[in-house]
C-alpha cells in the first residue's frame, strides 16, 4: 500500500480539493467525519449483526444527536452534513429525513401563514411536540398522488373532515415513521365535500397521544416489516376508520373550504418542480457518494489481494495488475467521479439549497432558478413571447433531472455490485460492507418515480425540444446541442480529445432523439391517439433519455475539468473525463455504429484507448481512492482499510462479531440424533402376521431365493 | 386474473411438459411440492423475517427429512429433487450439498479403494458417524488451488501427517459446514516429505469428538458470520496448529506416501473436467429456474397491479399493458426459458447424472460422455490423429460449460433484479421473495469459479478454436460454425425467421472471436509473451465468450422447438425463441452493426420486431407462468400468488409477521425526551463570574445592542 502512495504524479489533497468542490467542503467533511467517529450513537462496527428491531433502536438513538445541529448549523453545512450521514446510514438519513423532508415540507408548501406558524408553535422545528410522517403512498397506488383512495369527507354539522380507509387497497402504505415514531401524519387524501370530489388534498392527522403514546380512536397502525435494506426507518401502515379532525388541519395555502363548505380552488395549479428538482439532484450527489464508498473498498482490495503468479516462486499478481480487473473497476471510477462532478456543478448552477429547516429539506426549496422562472410565469401573460422560452427552460430542467436520476442510480447500484463481485469470495461476506451498501441503496431506484417511469418522462420532452428545434426555435441550454449541426463526422483519425468526444455524444444524442420523434409521428400517422404514441415509441424514448443524460454527464464532467487551474490534477481529470467518454461509447457502440459516427475500425481503436487509458490509470487508483477523502469509519469494511492490513482486520472483525458459543445451540437436538442414528426399524412382518412355523420357514426360503 | 387464465391459445398443461422436459418430470416436482408444503420443516412462512441464527437451526431440521430419501431414492430422482429444493431453499441446498457433494466427491475422487471402503464404514454415505466439510479455500487463497499455504508435513517417525496453518492467510476459510455441523473435514494442504514439497493434496482430519462435538486438540474454528444471503449454510473458519492424523488420512488414489517417506506420483496428471461439468449444468438449470421463480412473481403481479387511467372514471391500466412493462419483463421470460432448455439438452447430452450418493453429487462424476473421451486418451497413443479429436471436443465442452456457468447465472441475477424493481416499492419488502432471492442467488456469480474468470477461460478457448478452424481442421460440435462460411449477409428484408437468426449469431460470433484472435496475435508480433498477450486482449476474448455462449444458448432453444411435436405450444416456443434471438440481437447490437451483419434500418427493424414480440406475448404470460408449474409454497410470495389475490395475502403475511408490540420498545427512553425536550440550559454566565452588579448591568447592556 505504501508502494502504491509512493510519488503518485499529482497532489493528492489538491484533487480531493478539486471533487469536494472547495477547501471549506473538505475540511466541513473531514470534521464531520471525526465527529461522528467519536460519537457512541455513530458505532458502526456490530452494525451489520443487528436484527431488525435492533437497528431501529439504534437509528432512534441518534436523533438526539442531530437534533441539535438542526437548530444550531446553517443550512448549507447541515445540509451538507446530511449529505455525509446519507452515505453512512442511509437508513437513519430516511428516517430523520421523513420529519424534516417530507412532513415538514407538506406544511410548508400546503399551509397557510397562520396554519404554518400553528405548527411550529407545536414544536415542529425542533421535535418537541410533534414528529411528523408523511402518509401519501397506499397499498394499492404509489407513483399516482391523484389516484390516492383514502377520503376526507367535510362534516358540515360538525366543522370536521372525516378521514376514512374506505378499503383495503386504501390503506396508507411504505409510510416511513409510522410504524413506531411518529405522533402526527401529512394525510393524502380525497376532499369530499357535499358528494362532490374535490381531488387529493393535504390533511394533518394526529396519530398518537403525544405523552402515552397511545394510537389515537379510529387509527390502526401496524409495521410493515423486513425490507431489503434500511431496516433502520420504521415503514408501516395506517388505517382511518372515520377519524375525525377540525377543518382547520386541511392545509389550505391553495385549496379552502369554507365553513358552508364552499371549495374555492386557486388560480393556477401550482408548480412542484422545485421540490422534485432538489431532491434528484441530492440523488445524483448520492450516487457519486456511494458509488466512492463501494470503490474505495473494492481498489483498495485489489491492490492488497493476489492471485496466481506469473512464474514458480514469484509473488502472486495483484489482482488490479489484470488488464481485465481494471476493466472490472477503473471506468467505474470514473464514471462516479463524472457524477460527482455533475452533482456540484448542478448544485451550483441551480443554486439548490438542499436543506432548510423552515423550509423542509430534501423535499422542497424553489432553488433561485426556479423562484424566478417561476415568478416570470406568474406575472407573464399568456402570449408574452419570454413566457414560452421560460416554460421550455423549466420543461428541459426537469426533464434532465429526471433522466439523471434515473441513469445515476442505476450506475450507483450496479457500481456496488461490480464491487461487490470484483472482491470474489469476500464480497459475499456481509463485513465486507457491500451487500448492505447494495441492499440499503437499491431504493434510489424506485422511490421519488420508479426510474424506468423517470427515463421515459425525460425521452417525452426530448421528443418535444425536438419538434421545437425543427421548428427553428432556440432551445434550453442543456438540449441545445440538438439544434446545432449535428450529422457532422468523427474525426477520420488521432487520438480523440474531449472536444471530440463531446461532439460525438452530441451527434448521436441528438440522433437518437430523432428516432424517438420519428417512431412517435409514425404511431401518430398510423392512427394512434397522443397518448398511445407515447406508449408504443418507449423504447425509443427510453434509449434517448439514456444518452441523452451520458452525454450530459459527459459534458458536466468536461466543464469542471476545463474549470480546473492548470496542473496535474486537472490532466489526470482530463483523463478520467476521457475515460468516462470514451467508455461509454463503447457501451453504447450500438447507437455509435447506427448512426454512423463511428466505424467499425474507430471502434476498436476506442476500445483500444479504453485499455490504455485503464492500464495508465492503474498506477493512481489508491492516490485518486484517497482523494474520495473517506475515513476507515465511513467505509465500515475491513476491505476497504486505508493501511491495507486488510486480513487481520477483516479476522478480527470476524472473530469480534461471532464470538464462541459456550454451548452448541442444537447439538444435542438435532446433530447427535443424526449422527447416531440406526436405518428405521422394519417392521417384524412375520410376528405381525402371526405365521405358523411352517408358514414363516417357507417365507424365509422365498426371501432367501431373493 | 381469471380473465388472464381463460381460453389460452394452447394447452398449458402440454406446454408444461416440454418445458420440464417429459410428463414423468413434471409429476415427479409436482409430488416433490406437494411433499414439502405438508413437511413442517420445510414451513416457509416466516423465513423472511428469521435471524441468522434461527435460520440455522431451520435449515439443519431439513436434514433428517432429507436422509432418508438419499439412500431409497434411485439417483436420477433424488438429484431432480435436489434441484427443486435449489430454488426453494439455497441455504439448505447448500449445507446438506457439502457433505453430499464436497466431501463425499473428495473422498470418492481421491481416496484408494480401501480408503473408500473405510469412509463408507464409517457412515459416511446415511451421515450416520461421519459429517463432513470441504476444507480448501482459504483466507488469503480463492481459485487457486495450487497456491493453498495449509502444510501437511510427513513426520516418519510416528507414520504420521502434521497438518499446520503456517500464518493468517492460510487459515481456511469460507468452510461450509465448519462452524457447526462437520465433524470431519477433506482438508487440502502442501504436502511435505523429507523437506520436499509435492503440490497440494486431500487429507481427512477430524474436528470435533462425534459423541460431545468437542473440538480436537489443535483445531480452532470460529463462525465466519453474517453474508449476503445462503444464512442457511454454517460457513466458518478452521485453523490448525500441528494436528497430527495417520498417514492413512491422506487421500492416495493418485499421488501416495510410503512408510519411508517416498512419493509415488502418478503416470497422468487427472482429469476433473467431468467434476466442473456436472456443477456446471447444475447452475445453468438453477439459473432458469430461480430466474423463473422470480418471474412467477413479477408477472403475476404485473397482471393485477394497476397504475394511472386512460381516461376519466376508467379503471387503471394494468402494469402489464404498457409497451415499457412487457419490455421490462417479457424478453427475460424468454431468457429464463431459453436456458432451461438449454440445460435440459446439456443434461441429455452429457448424459449427466448430477447426483450419485457414491459418487458425490455436483461435485463429481464423470458422464458417460466425458468417460469415453477420458478413456479414447488414457488408450490412445500419442500421434494418434483420434487423440486430438479427442482433446478438441472435451476442450469445446469445457469452455462451452464456462461461459454458460458464467452468462446463465449473471442472466438470472439480472432477472431477479429487474423483476423486483418492477414490483415498484412492493418489491422492496422482503416479503415479496425477491430481495432474498437475490442476495441467495448472488453467490452464483462467485463460486465454482468467478464469472468473469470463466468468461476469460471461454475466450481462451475460442481463439484457439479459430485458430485450428484457420488451419482447415474439424472443430468441436459446439463451436463448428466457425468454420462455415460465416461471412454471409442478412436478408435484406422480410421477418427473420429462427433459421435467420440463427445464421446472424453465428456470423457474428465468428467475427467477435476473429477479433479475439487477431488481438491475441497482434500483442505477440508486438513482442509479448503468450501469457502476457492473453491478458492483454482480455476484453476482446470477454466479448467473444459472451457472444458465443448467447448463440449457444439461442441455438439449444432452437434445437429444443424443431424437436417439439406440431401444435400451438410449438408455435408459442418458437415465437419466444424468436423473442430471445432477436432481444439479444438488440442487445448486443453493437457487434451485429460492427460487422456489418445488420446496417441501421435492420436493426430498426429487429427493435420493433420485439416490441411486436412482446405485445403478442403479453396476452400468454399468465398461461406461460403457470406452466412453470411453481407452487404457492415454492413461489413463497404474496405478490406471486396463483389466484392473484394479492394485497389481501401481502395484508396478512405482513400482520402476521410483525405482531402488535405490547409495549413499545424504546418510547420512554428515546421519543418521550424529545419530545418534551426544552432548549439546552444556557449557562448564567453572569452567576458563574461572580459579576459584580455594575458589570452585569453593563454585560446586559452590551447584550441589548447586540
């Protein structure tokens, strides 16, 4: 290990300086780092022994440490210390997150002014009082808000809403919180006024006596049980049978109903692209996050771990000395340190503020970019020609966001599990720490929009920038590269620099969303309804929103690169960068190869550079590895270490979590028999036949001729 | 679901039959099922929410039930019924396979006649005396056998071996059936006589007294813990400290040990090709079936979920009905069906019996097939021009094995994949099945062998296979299109039918592997060794292996619908054969474009061909799914559930396997501070100092204007 931080070509603190953003995020990580290092709640190293019930204990045990931050830290360092616990305990980020993300942001985004300061009176900022859950999802509906069952019927007699499961498939569901936290829950459910359906709307529910913690009259709540990963947020369910609450805790910032039960409904629907925009992005941060995490461990493994020798009496080969084993991880590498990029920059150009405590963190925040194209449609009218580019600006932000999350996630998960299976043997140890990383994270990709749904969202307004750009009309900056001429050919030879590569993701994005609008106008000419279109074209808008977003991470990547003081660092990432590309090309070679931008010998002299460009990156896998500034206690694996003293720490973690039985727990009961165990008895056929002699004499000899 | 079930266009019951390969297969899993579902140690219900150790213990009351059917059951059932209890339970499959399978196989396969007789004596065959584990990986060493550091030293003054763990590394590890079930263990170990060493071989050495299951003296074993799934399987440590075993205790068919010390190795190094084989196919089988076990479940739900409405008051569009889902799903059905016959034909093949309680199942028994060949070599002589016909086909037959081990059981962990992540968040309860599924299965990956390695041993063989094809010999059956004119062009219009495509893997299998072999030999002109060139080209011989083993497996299913009688069952095959040739061609476009077997507007073509396949295919899946004859019991999933009555079975499995609490666990201690909690006490600073009065009322002062 030491070998391999000998002299490495580039500062090392200079390009963790360079991923974290700034010195200040550096040094704000590496403090909270050693905070919770030091904090008994942060104990780490039994985790992945724990039972269910156990770890929901523990999570519990470590609000009271992050309450105080809450209250105390500005938001963009709280925010930014989330961003770190995310990455350590996904399951307890969910469950704090749950009070302040979800049911925090309900109220703020659906309360009226004095509804909202009603509730932070009743302690919801800091916890005292109230902890929220957010109750939208049921059993039988996710992704469809508007299609929630649940009913809220107005009482005219009594000024109440009457909250009710009217079914089984109406139960609220996957409510984070619920099962054992929670004293109060953001409802979703159907307004009902006078007979008449008024469509889903917000409404606080008390679900537990804040001092017995008794289930309030009328409310059911039960666990929802073992999860394939974060066991540490308490799911449940929760059923109303005719619940009743005063009207006043519909939150009425846009909706109101009246004391006569009048539904006045506002002006515009309103916007929730701030909420989702923020929320993605903190996705993509994540992605790059974890996927570092599972990295560092399986790099680190492959530098300490040999197999086979090259000759009789030689060392074995360190296993990243493989061409194929930096196959197996270097383009990874890059690809994590390509989202991470495009997570900072984003945060950046949108101006996200992940966390406010007034404002809910993860769930809401217009970000300034939104605020003000959100204010231009507002006070715009319609016909205004600055109104059209606005919405076509917030119409490519969110759809770009959804592909990146989408794509992002995935590329997360399956990083993990190249991890996971690149540690051979060990991988499938549960301290090796990646099956729990895998487990935990494998969410990402179905909650906030099942990421198939997502893709297919964002190739829907990829179809429609390019109809706009047929049109001649000038498009957002991140799809603006369809509008330029882009059937333009590769360079005939030469190395391919990141001006070349960026073209050619260029080219064939735009080429692919072509195809999508080709197969939609062909479904719509054969008879198909807008929507059936849609439909039918999926694949094909599937395939664009992919390339389109690996050419937009591509391009993010690129941009910080160009950002960075010249140096060696910014070479090595102008490397990474050119790795990330040129990779990618390769795993989409079918689309490169279809529309002709490359051929077939371009190809495999992509292929080639691809090796080359792993081989050179090789010699700087653990210097980059610690430039992901990660601590031993973060990374949670003995794989991972930083000394790479990988066995005896990995013997001893195993030895310390699977201490000796004093006594075998099932020897006796169900080894001993089995060990000394006769064949089953035959039954005595003769005796229970009571043959005669002679009968039983000739019986023998017929057996015996046998 | 009725709906779904009512008038197939075939005959469901017909179609079954072919897929389990004969009516008698099928009758025997159907009794098989019927068998377990009523044996109380195969109760099901709650194994997702058991702990590590319960599991344990459940999985060791499966032994006495399973006794008595290894020795009464002729072999070719009990083997079909091992497969079974494969998808069932992997864990316990696992556990009662070492003995059966690794230790027993070892014995058999290195152990003297007399030896043998011994260990049969001992009870070796009913575990009746004897349990034993497969001590030869360890800490430091996987794959290579060769490189095991474990010492067993010939001491010739007490006739006896001393076995030692020289250091840490070389402690064995990942041991199934160490930690608590073994009392004997099959140990492999350098061998060293009078100072020499002669490579690694099989000793027998006891670990624990078969009375009180007290440790030997200077055995140590320790439990190697918690995994990523198989909980099931007692994996543990073992470490010796000069444990002395007679030297009777070294297996010695092959290589022996005189009284005196000397080492008689023997004429022919031997073969274990037969040994991978068998395991082998075993994994592609298991790979279909758990893929379909996990489709049962994704498809089932797929019917009965519904999402989002067409129009205004219409019901919800079932998942299934929506072009994105049947992609998500269907091409993978085909997949899994695909490989299942593909084992089937393999099985018939090699005419493999997988298991054999004297010749140990999964690990041993050369088929009929690989005795021939293993007996033509052991008779031939050398320059026999039949010896190389010989060598070629058991060379095809191994590396065709490779790559199926390694390609079938990534495609089934994908498909477990992707079946739980359409399942939306309900796939993310672990009472789905899926996410258990997946961590049991994962290990497929790894063992026997890590995929990625095989994939590479396949490529190795393939451009060796090319090379003989350029020299005009006759190749393998397996790889024999090779050498056929295989440069020949698609159709140019019209529906590729099974023969078309056929032709298309062919061509471009040849082509990949031809790319393979002209990268190999390209880093030898530029002067590497042939070792080194080999590693060099790794990714090129990764994508030769893939391709071929996806035209292999294309070409099995082809095989398997030309052999089925006409009908409409045949009809259905074929189309999804045509599903999986065409999805894979999609697939793996890059390489059909590449050599120019399709151009653009073909591969257009072959895109809509599959979403025509999959939208025709979607009004079968129920009929298909249920002719994968898995039960209720087997399936083990509220969401996968025959009669489709899903929430209210997932309602109640969730109640009952998380029960009300009496009292809540932590609320006292952990929710009822917080939420009464005040603001931290601020110090009186003022009191501490002692202030004077006059200071404090400047102190206040100063306070104010802050």
């Amino acid at each position: 290990m030491a070998k391999e931080r000998a002299n490495p070509p580039f500062d090392v603190r200079k390009l963790s300086i360079a991923m974290h953003g700034s010195r200040k995020s550096l040094l704000l990580k590496e403090k909270f780092m050693a905070e919770i290092s030091r904090d008994p709640a942060f104990y780490l190293a039994d985790i992945y022994d724990l039972s269910k019930d156990q770890i929901r204990e523990r999570t519990m045990e470590k609000f009271a440490s992050l309450v105080h931050y809450v209250t105390t830290e500005p938001l963009d360092v709280f925010n930014y210390r989330m961003q770190l616990i995310s990455t350590v305990d996904p399951g307890f980020w969910t469950r704090f997150g749950v009070h302040f993300g979800l049911f925090l942001g309900a109220i703020r985004s659906g309360a009226s002014p004095a509804q909202f300061n009603y509730w932070i009176d009743k302690g919801v900022i800091g916890l005292n009082g109230v902890i929220g859950c957010f109750g939208m999802t049921e059993l039988a509906h996710g992704s469809n808000v508007a299609g929630v069952e649940t009913t809220a019927t107005f009482d005219e007699k009594t000024d109440e809403f009457v909250i009710h499961t009217p079914h089984l498939g109406a139960t609220k569901w996957w409510i984070g919180g619920a099962a054992s936290t929670a004293t109060h829950c953001a409802v979703f459910a159907q307004l009902i006024v006078k007979g008449k359906r008024h469509g889903v709307k917000t409404f606080i529910v008390q679900l537990r006596d804040v001092k017995t913690f008794q289930l309030r009259p009328g409310i059911n709540i039960g666990d929802i049980g073992k999860k394939m990963g974060r066991d540490g947020i308490d799911n449940g369910y929760i059923q109303f049978t005719y619940v009743r609450v005063p009207r006043a805790h519909m939150l009425m910032k846009h909706t109101q109903v009246s004391r006569e039960g009048i539904v006045v409904d506002p002006p515009l629907a309103q916007l929730t692209y701030g909420a989702l925009l923020s929320g993605r992005i903190a996705m993509v941060a994540d992605s790059s996050n974890t996927a570092k995490k599972a990295l560092t461990i399986a790099l680190r493994y492959a530098v300490v771990r040999r197999q086979f020798s090259a000759g009789k009496n030689q060392l074995e080969t360190q296993l990243i000395d493989y061409p194929i084993h930096q196959r197996r991880l270097i383009p990874y590498m890059a690809q994590a340190i390509a989202i991470g990029f495009t997570s900072l920059i984003l945060t950046k150009m949108y101006n996200v503020r992940l966390y406010h405590a007034l404002e809910g963190w993860l769930y809401l925040t217009l970000s300034n970019f939104l605020q003000e194209l959100t204010e231009a449609m507002e006070t715009l009218e319609p016909g205004d020609p600055n109104l059209k580019d606005v919405l076509a600006k917030l119409k490519e932000t969110h759809s770009t966001s959804a592909g990146l999350k989408a794509f992002c996630t995935w590329a997360c998960l399956e990083t993990i599990d190249k991890c996971r299976q690149s540690c051979g043997g060990h991988g499938y140890s549960a301290y090796s720490g990646l099956p729990n990383m895998y487990a935990d994270f494998a969410v990402q990709c179905t909650w906030e929009g099942d990421n198939t749904i997502l893709s297919l969202q964002s190739g829907r307004a990829l179809i429609s920038s390019w109809a706009d750009a047929k049109k001649g009309k000038t498009l957002a900056p991140g799809v603006a590269y369809m509008s330029e001429k882009s059937n333009v050919n590769a360079k005939s030879s030469g190395k391919l620099d990141l001006q070349d590569i960026d073209q050619a993701w260029a080219c064939v994005a735009t080429n692919v969303v072509r195809k999508a609008a080709e197969d939609f106008a062909g479904h719509i000419a054969k008879g198909s309804s807008k929507d059936e279109a849609m439909e039918k074209c999926s694949q094909s808008r599937f395939i664009a929103a992919k390339l389109h977003t690996i050419g937009y991470i591509f391009r993010m990547f690129r941009r910080a690169c160009d950002e960075q003081e010249e140096g060696p660092e910014k070479q090595l990432l102008s490397d990474i960068c050119r790795l990330y590309g040129l990779w990618q090309i390769e795993e989409q070679g079918a689309s490169f190869l279809k529309y002709a931008y490359f051929n077939a010998q371009q190809m495999d002299a992509v292929q080639a550079e691809v090796d080359g460009l792993c081989a050179s990156l090789r010699n700087v896998v653990i210097p980059v590895v610690d430039a992901f500034a990660l601590s031993d206690h973060v990374v949670n694996s003995p794989l991972g270490r930083y000394d790479g003293d990988v066995y005896t720490a990995y013997f001893n973690h195993v030895c310390a979590a699977n201490p000796p039985n004093k006594e075998h727990p099932y020897f006796e009961r169900l080894i001993k028999p089995l060990l000394e165990r006769k064949p089953l008895d035959e039954e005595d056929v003769d005796a229970a036949m009571g043959f005669s002699e002679e009968l039983a004499e000739m019986e023998k000899e017929r057996k015996a001729k046998k």
